[in-house]
C-alpha cells in the first residue's frame, strides 16, 4: 500500500507540472496588504475518531492569535483550507491530493490526527517538498524517517510512552502483567515493543489478546490466565463494549488494576454509547480506578513563551469558540493549538534564513527543495514554549516531552505520575488509589506463600520418647530371654528364634526417629527408614512366621516321628531377610533416592489475596512405586500366609509346650495394623503430621502389644513356678532339719521320706502329662507327642534334684 501512495505522489507531481502553470503555482494571494501563507489542513471530522472539530476548533484559535502578532511573520497572513478524512486513508491521501492541486501553493501541511491516515499522507507529500506536522498521531511506524522524512508530530508514538508504563511497573513492585488490544498494527507493534522492554526488565508476559470485534472470549482468556495488571489497547469506539464484558466477567474492582491508552479525554464515559447491555452505573463501576498513561496535554500554571496564554485562559477560550461544536477530542486540542504555533515559529525561522539568502516563502512552489528543506531545518531546531510544556523535536521527528500517568477515582482524573524521559525517572504525585483497607496497591497475582509442612519437635519428641521406652521394654525382655533360656517355659518356645523377634523389634521401634523435622529431610533419613522398617519387619514377623509353621507342622502336616529344628526356622528368616536385603540393594543402586518438594493443598485466603501453598518433603525416586510395590507384595505375602497358619493352629492350647496362641494373636494384630497403616497412606498422603502420629501409633501400639503377648506371659509363668520351687524346698529344708536335730539316727528314714516325695511329684507330672494326652486327642501325631514327653520326663528329676540340693 505504501508502494501505491510513493507511485501516486510520483504521478501526480508530474500531473502538476504538466496541467498547471508554474507562475500561477508559485504566486500568492494578498489579504489585509499581506501576503497569505496557505496550510493544507486535515482533519477527521468524523469517523473512527471524530476529534478533529475540536483540533479544527483549536488550529483556527491558533491561527487567529499568530496573525495578530507582528513579530511572527510579519510580512504573511497564515490561512487554511482543510478537509475533513473521516479518519479514512483513503480519503485523507485523495483530498490531500485535491488541495495540493488547486491553487494557491500550500506552504505546509497540518495534520492528521488518525494514524492511519498520516501515514498514507506523509509517504507522498515530502514529494512536493512540503514539511507535514500531525497534532495527534501515535502510531510508531511514522519515527521511520526513511518513509516519512518530512514529517513531525506534536505527540508521543506510543512506543515511546512504553519507557513510562514500565517504570510506573517497577514502582509498584508488579511483576506479572498481561495485555488486550484490537487486531490495528498500531497496537500490535505497541504491545510488541512493551514484551520486550518487559523482558529486558525481569517482568512476565503472562498473555497477550488480540480481538477483532467481540473481546468476550479474550476477556475469558485474562481471567484463566489470573491477569491482574492489564494493559488495554483499543480504538475509542470500542472502549465501552469492553469495558462492558470486563463488568460481566468481574474483572474490576480492587485486585484489578486496568491500563488504557493516553490520549483519550478526561470524561470519555460521558459521551453518548451503547454498551451492549450494560448500564451507565455498571460502566462507571468497571472504569473506577483505572489507569491512563500518555503525554501532559495541557499545564494550566503558567503562560507560554510563544503565545502567552495559559492553559486555563486557553481553555476558557476554547470553551466559548467551540460552544456549539462537539466536545469530542477536546483533549487534543491543546496539541492542535501548539501544533498550528510550531508551524508559524518554524516559518518565522526558514524566512529569516531565506531572506539572508535572498529569497523568501513568498517564492516556494513544490519544485523548490531548497526552500522546502529549509523549512524542514527550521521544524528539527525548533524549541518554544508551548501549552503541552516545552516543544522540540527528536531526530525520528517525535515530541520530546514529559509524560504522565492519570488515574479515574470516581469519575474525576487525578494526575498519579510524572515520568522524565530524559532521566528516566517516575516521580509519584498522588499515591494511587485501590480501594484497598491496609494495603498501598493491589498485587500482580494471588500471593503465593509457601508453607514448608513439617512434623512438630513436640510431636516428634513425644513419639521419640514412646519409642525409647518401646526398645527399653525389648532390652529387657531380650535380658530375660537370654539370662532364663535354660528355663523350661523359655527353652519350649525357642529363644534363639525368641532373640531375632526382638531385634526386628528394636529396628521397628527405631523407625519412629527417621522422620522429618522442622530441620529439615535428608538422604540419609530417606534410606534408613526403608531399611529400618523392611528388615526390621523381616525379622521380627518372619520369627513370627517361621514358629507358626513349625506348630502348623507339628500338629497338622508331617509324619509321626518327624520334628522341626531351629536351624530350619533360621533358614527361612535368613532367606526373607536377604530378600528385603536383595531388593533395597537394587532399589538404591539403580535408582537412588532423593528429596523432592511437593505441593500440596491450598489455602486461598479472598480479603487478603493471598494462596498459601503447603509443601512436603519426600523421598521419591524415578521407579519408587515399583521398587515399593516388591517390598509390599513381599511382606503382604507373608502377612497372608501367617495368617492362614495361625488361623489353622488356632486351637492348639498347650501352654507349657508352645505359645501358638499368641503368636497367633500376634499375627492378626501385625496383619490388621498394616493394612490400616497402608490405607491412612494412601487417604492421608499430604498431611504429614497426622500420617506421622498414625503410622508411629500403629508402630508403637502393635509391637508392643506382640512384645506383651509373645513374653510378659512367660515372664508371670516363670516367677508362678519358681515361687512354688522356692516354697516346696523350704517346707521340705525345714523338715529335713528338725528331724535330724531331733531323731539324729534316723537320716536313712529321711532320706527316704525324700525319695519318696520325689516319688509322688513325679507321679504328679505323670498324672498331668495324661492330662495333656486326653486333651489333644490328635491319635496321628502321639508318636512324637510321646518323644516330647519322654524327654520331659526324663529331665524333670534331674533338675528338680540338682534345684532341690
């Protein structure tokens, strides 16, 4: 399209040269005794943005006081003929083209306030070497000098208002910041170059929409993204159909902080609009608190150098001359009247150039580069003092002036900032407004806390302490075990393998101190509590395990004769200890271990905006659930298996011989636990403090109540006996004694009295093995029932002798 204007210029240059004649091109017309100084004026009346009454309005003001000076071309009268473009690039490079035609020469071109249509215009008219200065255009592809060299603006590109919205980030401490803006290149490129400062500036682009007409699904896409900060980029018409689906999708009010473009008048919600179902109160609601950044229009303080008016004696005026006009981009008309006076100063200088040359305005016509240079020279070093501030021009022809941030607060516009381009500094003039009780701005997102979840040292040290006493307990029971198992009671229930149990237990208790504190989890707590629990558990049920079957066998499977040693049952617990071994070796070698931080539930707290995020530590690998998997079907396995055998020998009651019964119990107690424990696991895998409780509960209720079971009946039985050994030796010393003192010839009677009561004890112990005979009642295994008893019979005598002595 560019291309088409430059060949459209081109043809209608020569169009001109051809059809006109160059006298009547290059002569003036008079007025008042004055040479007139024609300007080409455009102006979009209507249309997308329909501003430029105001702008018109401001620009014949301006002419109006520059032709009552006498000190500012004093030799020309500055006159306008303008059109109106309908903010249409089109029709704006097609009138343009119509006033150029027609005579008389025009000295300048002033305008358009549409972007668009600037840039169509400005491609082609430096090719009849006339400077062209816009009073509004944003759009920052007119900073490109090389398609628009004889061109100025009297207003900052956006791209150069982006520095200001980035330091008024960083003062508010917002590091997350999204953006909407209509399918216009003007906005793309906008958009584009703040991605890019943000990122030099360690900011995060959550998402950027683009809308054709309908923003709905856009607006959608903000709130998924949790936008809080979002700068909007649109066309004035469009402003309240969004600002309506902003209102519907609630993204307004105090945790929503809300950027629109600058160059939209104060009180633009008070024009006529439809909104597509939303009220005016609606609207105000969605708009209240929201942002505008962009340059200062006017600084009402003090007067200018150049026309020596005020901004608040300008807009007195301007209120009166455009009172039957549309107050439609009044906000621009400042620039417009600044615009029009960077004109006549810029002319002013060129003159008094040319005169020293000896030439003038008066002899420019669209074939003089000279004089049009000129002109252009004067435009690039011009500095006054304007409305807007001080007016001059960088090298890409852009407006070099202060920028501001204004914020609505129920419906009236407070200056917030002042940004100093030149330093780079955003100085706060009012601190914005939230809405907020306690809290200076909103936040760029739900503050997220994180909170590390850890088990309390109370809690730690009570279950420490628990498990201390639980391996005292078993220290002791151990003592006892290994002092007494020569004892009947612990010598018929296998201490050696009575021994392992206790160690398993031990390694089980200790299991309980492997856990996660408030200082923290590390490697070494991750290996020892698989190790502790899985070796300890091999141990302490496999014992449990192996003298289950070993009473199963006795009673139910083999031959009459067959027995079952000890090194049998330490065969098999060493074969499901070297298992456990075999599996952990190969889990920490080929997958080892490490801390990883979960997340876990949430907690959003809505007065405060804040997320608190707990987290837990665990031990977790690449394969874990495999490895830990092997490790459960191992013990369940045995779970099952010592459950069924002690369900089978559950009615063999032989307290002397065995204590199947409550190695039984014992088991049904481990099965039950575990099951449970591995449930909670599962239910409550996220709150460590409970699993924790839970799992060292289990733990410490279930081996201890197996410790109780398994060795305080031994213990009681164990006392019971050896009180009444105590008490029948004492009966039968003081016997003994009192006869020989006595009858001290009748020691062969007492010998034999003696011999006869250890006649009537064993006869007791005869009558009970009967006893124990009739009550089993199992015909198939009385052969190695007999071998048993046999052998009791024939050790009783001897020990009860060697106590007796």
């Amino acid at each position: 399209m560019m291309a088409n204007y430059k060949t459209i210029a081109f043809l209608s240059f020569y169009f001109i040269i051809v059809t006109m004649d160059l006298q009547t091109l290059g002569s003036l017309q008079y007025s008042n005794g004055l040479r007139n100084l024609t300007i080409l004026g455009l102006f979009p009346l209507t249309g997308g943005w329909g501003g430029g009454e105001s702008a018109l309005t401001a620009a014949e003001m301006a002419l109006d006081h520059i032709n009552a000076r006498t000190d500012i071309l004093p030799n020309y009268n500055l006159i306008m003929e303008w059109k109106n473009t309908k903010c249409n690039p089109g029709l704006g490079i097609n009138e343009m083209y119509r006033l150029l035609y027609d005579p008389p020469t025009k000295i300048a071109i002033l305008g358009d306030g549409c972007s668009s249509v600037s840039e169509a215009t400005a491609q082609a008219s430096f090719l009849w070497n006339i400077t062209q200065i816009s009073y509004l255009s944003n759009s920052p592809l007119l900073s490109n000098k090389q398609l628009y060299p004889y061109f100025f603006r009297l207003s900052v590109p956006e791209e150069s208002i982006n520095p200001a919205r980035i330091a008024f980030i960083k003062k508010m401490g917002w590091k997350k910041i999204a953006t909407i803006h209509q399918s216009y290149k003007i906005f793309s490129s906008l958009v584009d170059d703040l991605a890019v400062r943000m990122d030099k500036e360690n900011i995060h682009m959550l998402t950027m929409e683009v809308f054709n007409e309908d923003p709905a699904r856009k607006i959608e896409n903000l709130k998924k993204h949790d936008a809080r900060i979002i700068f909007a980029s649109f066309y004035e018409e469009t402003i309240f159909n969004v600002f309506c689906e902003i209102y519907k999708q609630g993204l307004y009010g105090p945790k929503y902080v809300w950027f629109i473009l600058g160059w939209f008048d104060d009180r633009w919600w008070e024009k006529a609009y439809d909104t597509s179902g939303c009220s005016k109160q609606q609207l105000l609601k969605a708009i209240n608190g929201h942002f505008r950044v962009g340059e200062t229009f006017i600084l009402r303080s003090k007067a200018t150098d150049a026309a020596q008016i005020s901004g608040f004696d300008f807009l007195e005026s301007f209120r009166i001359r455009n009172a039957n006009r549309s107050d439609h981009g009044q906000k621009t008309a400042a620039q417009a009247y600044d615009s029009v006076w960077a004109l006549a100063l810029a002319l002013d200088m060129a003159e008094k150039r040319l005169v020293q040359r000896g030439d003038s305005l008066g002899s420019f016509n669209y074939d003089n580069w000279l004089t049009g240079r000129t002109i252009y020279e004067s435009f690039r070093n011009l500095s006054f003092g304007g409305l807007k501030g001080k007016i001059r021009f960088d090298e890409s022809g852009d407006l070099v002036t202060l920028l501001k941030v204004d914020q609505m607060i129920d419906g009236v516009m407070h200056m917030t900032a002042v940004y100093y381009p030149d330093r780079d500094k955003m100085m706060i003039i009012e601190k914005p407004y939230f809405g907020h009780k306690g809290r200076y701005f909103p936040r760029d997102s739900t503050l997220l806390i994180l909170s590390p979840e850890f088990i309390s040292m109370d809690l730690y040290i009570s279950l420490s302490v628990l498990a201390s006493a639980g391996i005292v307990l078993v220290i002791c029971c151990l003592i006892f075990n290994i002092r007494h198992r020569e004892a009947r009671i612990v010598k018929l229930s296998s201490p050696n393998i009575n021994t392992l149990i206790l160690f398993g237990c031990i390694l089980i208790y200790s299991s309980v101190f492997f856990q996660e504190t408030e200082q923290g989890l590390n490697l070494v707590f991750c290996h020892m509590r698989y190790i502790v629990i899985a070796i300890g558990f091999s141990l302490a049920f496999g014992a449990l395990f192996a003298k289950t079957w070993r009473v199963h066998i006795i009673f139910r499977r083999i031959k009459p004769g067959q027995t079952v040693a000890d090194k049998t049952l330490f065969a098999q617990i060493t074969v499901l200890v070297l298992i456990n071994v075999i599996v952990l070796i190969t889990w920490f070698n080929i997958d080892p271990l490490q801390v990883v931080t979960h997340n876990t539930s949430q907690a959003l707290n809505e007065a405060e905006d804040i997320l608190l995020q707990h987290q837990v530590d665990v031990c977790v690998s690449d394969y874990h659930q495999y490895f830990s998997a092997a490790l459960y079907i191992i013990h369940g396995v045995m779970l099952l298996i010592g459950t069924f055998l002690a369900w089978e020998t559950r009615k063999v009651q032989i307290e002397d011989l065995n204590d199947s019964r409550y190695i039984g119990q014992c088991i049904y107690n481990t099965f039950v636990f575990s099951i449970i424990s591995l449930v909670f696991s599962f239910v409550l895998e996220n709150q460590v403090q409970v699993l924790y409780a839970l799992h060292s509960g289990f733990i410490l209720f279930g081996t201890t109540m197996n410790i109780i079971l398994l060795f305080v009946p031994k213990i009681i039985r164990y006392k019971k006996a050896q009180l009444e050994l105590d008490g029948s030796s004492d009966r039968m010393n003081c016997t003994y004694t009192h006869r020989r003192a006595s009858q001290p010839h009748i020691h062969v009677h007492a010998l034999e009295g003696k011999i006869g009561r250890l006649e009537t004890l064993l006869k007791a112990h005869e009558e009970t093995i009967k006893d124990l005979r009739d009550e089993l009642k199992i015909h198939e295994n009385r052969a190695i029932l007999d071998i048993h008893l046999d052998t009791l019979s024939s050790e009783i005598p001897d020990r009860d002798s060697r106590s007796f002595s």
